[in-house]
C-alpha cells in the first residue's frame, strides 16, 4: 500500500513536464549548432548542425600489448573506445557521421534513410537504429553472398548486425556481389531512393559507409576530440604512433585531416570480410589476454598486420613510443565468425553441487 501512495506523485512529477512541453515522438531528433574546431577555417564551409547522438568524448583506455610474448616491448597501448560510442545498436564509428548525416536529412525534411553495405554492414546497422530514434524509416540495399529472401528465415537472417537492423523496422533489399559489382552502389541507391519518391515519400541518401564529405566531418572532430585528451592527460603523452583502419575511408580521411602525426596500417590481407587463420587466432588470444574483442573485419586484421610490421621489423617503434590504435568497433560482425573464433574456448564446467 505505501509504495503506491509514493509512487501517484512521482509518476504525476515526471508525466506532467513531459507532455506540457510538447516533445515529439522523436525527441532523440535534436538539432544543435556545430561548433568545428579551431583549426577549421570558415571558408571550408564546415556544417552548422548535427544531431548529438554520441558518447563523447570516448575514453582512451591503456590495455595490454597486443604484441607476442616473443617480442620484448618497452612500447605501451592504448585504445580509443570508438567501439562504445553509442550502445550495441548504435556503437561504431559509423555514429559520429550519422550525427551529421542525419541533422542534414531532418533539415532536408526527408522522412526515409537509404544506405547500402555488406550483409554485415556496421553502417546499415547503426544507420537503421539511429534512424528509427530519429524518426526515419530506413531501406537498406544488402549485399549478399545468397540474396534469396529464404535465406534470412533461417538462423543467419539474425546473426550479428542483421539481428538490430532488422528489429529496427528496416526495409532490407538484398543484390547479389555480382549485381552490386555491375551496378554500383550510387545506381542502386538511386533505383530505390527514384522509387520511394514515387511513392510520395522524402529520401535521403547516404552513401557506403556514411563516407562523403559530410559524413568525414565526424572524424574530424572526433581528431580534435584526441587532441584534448592528449593535451590533457599526462598518461597518454608518450603516444607517437596512431593506427586505424580502413573502408570506405570516411574516418581515415577525417583522421588524416585532423591529426598532426598519424600512422596508418593497411590490413587487407585476404580481402574485406575474409579472415585468414592467423587473424582470427590474432583476434581470440588478445580478447583472452585483455578483456578487448577486436572484430574480425576491420580493427582484429589491421592489429595484427602493424603487429606483424613491428615484429618483421617493418614498422619500428622507438623506445618507449606508445601506441594509440583506434577501436572503430563492430564486434557484432564477429557472429558471422562464431564457429571458427569458439572452437577453442574453456571447457564449461557443470556446477558440483
Ligand atoms: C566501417 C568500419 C571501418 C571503416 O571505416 P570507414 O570510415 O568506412 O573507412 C572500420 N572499422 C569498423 C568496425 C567499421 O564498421
């Protein structure tokens, strides 16, 4: 009985301010003024607006050497969580540029995003989500090794990214690599985008990857972003190399842009979305070892190929120069990878009761 007698005025508290001042359906969709770093000169013409849809700043953590044990290092780590700007529906790089890309389609009065990627597209993913907070419908163009509709009744229909693009309400078109190849992601996105407008809707179009210059404004904020952190924290002051990997290269572009002494390691070894035995295994024992799960795409290969250039000798690392990776996220695509990345793991233990 005394909890509901407390419970009528809290709840009359927190209903009355929200419906007396209006809010939308949508209040997530919250245009405010871009303030561009100082660097920026306004004859680059830098947006006026974005949307706040990040966790910022992202933390820089100190973690383990990804280094073997082989391999005596004087030389430290540390991460820039872009992992965690945003939660598991939202979280990735691909959220600093939607800040901007979604402020330009709400200013546009579009009503529906459309994208393309891969069928585990970290971009189609978080565009879908942070679309739907937003108030857009999302269609998104798949491409997919089995575009047939069939295919995503079954188990794979929900594995990884597919499992929050598609709880979002995203419309999902799926092409083959051959049709996406013969086409180009602009025709395939245009075909859409000419057919919604047919229907008397409002498209907005966002490139692979959210990389156009727009999008890149997020990564160069995301540099001066760094910056402070390095001006102001003395544990990261020994950092002389920044690695990060690439896409579409949105973030590189942004990255290269902003930064003063950057360093970049290609990790394309077998192709995109195809992992080697050593990457994978690369992947698995530095989860183990510190807690981070790289994916296997894009942060786990590019890892490993600057480890691998430091142990070659490829890349040297002065003493004592540490290291800043920048963990653009996308642990979701890992799923499509379970089978390989488990087939090790700890022996599980029933319970001796
Ligand atoms: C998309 C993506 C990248 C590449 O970023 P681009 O801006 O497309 O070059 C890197 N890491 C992850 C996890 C990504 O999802």
């Amino acid at each position: 009985m005394q909890t509901t007698i407390l419970l009528l005025p809290i709840l009359v508290l927190v209903l009355l301010p929200m419906s007396s001042t209006g809010l939308s359906l949508f209040p997530a969709r919250r245009l405010i003024p871009y303030i561009p770093p100082t660097f920026i000169s306004p004859s680059s013409l830098p947006p006026t607006s974005r949307i706040p849809l990040c966790n910022l700043p992202t933390p820089v953590h100190s973690v383990p050497s990804p280094l073997s044990t082989k391999f005596p290092t004087k030389n430290k780590f540390h991460l820039k969580r872009d992992d965690s700007t945003g939660g598991i529906e939202l979280g990735g790089n691909k959220l600093r540029k939607l800040e901007f890309l979604l402020a330009q389609a709400a200013l546009e009065s579009a009503d529906t995003l459309v994208t393309i990627g891969g069928i585990q597209s970290n971009h189609c993913r978080a565009t879908a989500c942070a679309g739907r907070l937003c108030g857009f419908d999302t269609e998104v163009i798949l491409r997919c090794p089995d575009p047939s509709p069939d295919k995503f009744q079954g188990p794979s229909g929900t594995e990884g990214n597919l499992m929050y693009l598609r709880s979002s309400g995203s419309k999902i078109h799926t092409v083959t690599k051959q049709e996406y190849a013969t086409h180009g992601s602009s025709k395939l996105l245009s075909l859409v985008s000419s057919s919604l407008k047919s229907l008397g809707k409002s498209p907005y179009t966002i490139p692979v990857g959210g990389s156009n210059a727009l999008g890149t404004w997020g990564y160069i904020s995301a540099a001066s972003e760094f910056r402070k952190q390095f001006e102001e924290d003395d544990t990261l002051k020994n950092i002389k190399h920044i690695v990060y990997t690439t896409g579409s290269g949105g973030t590189a572009a942004g990255l290269t842009y902003g930064l003063i002494k950057s360093f970049e390691e290609k990790g394309r070894n077998k192709g995109y979305a195809i992992s080697s035995d050593e990457e994978i295994n690369f992947v698995k024992s530095y989860a183990e070892k510190s807690g981070v799960f790289l994916d296997t795409v894009y942060t786990g290969k590019a890892m490993y190929a600057f480890c691998k250039g430091v142990e070659e000798g490829g890349v040297v690392l002065g003493e004592g120069e540490e290291v800043l990776f920048w963990h653009t996220g996308g642990a979701l695509g890992g799923y499509a990878e379970a089978s390989r990345i488990s087939s090790d793991f700890q022996q599980v233990k029933r319970m001796d009761l």
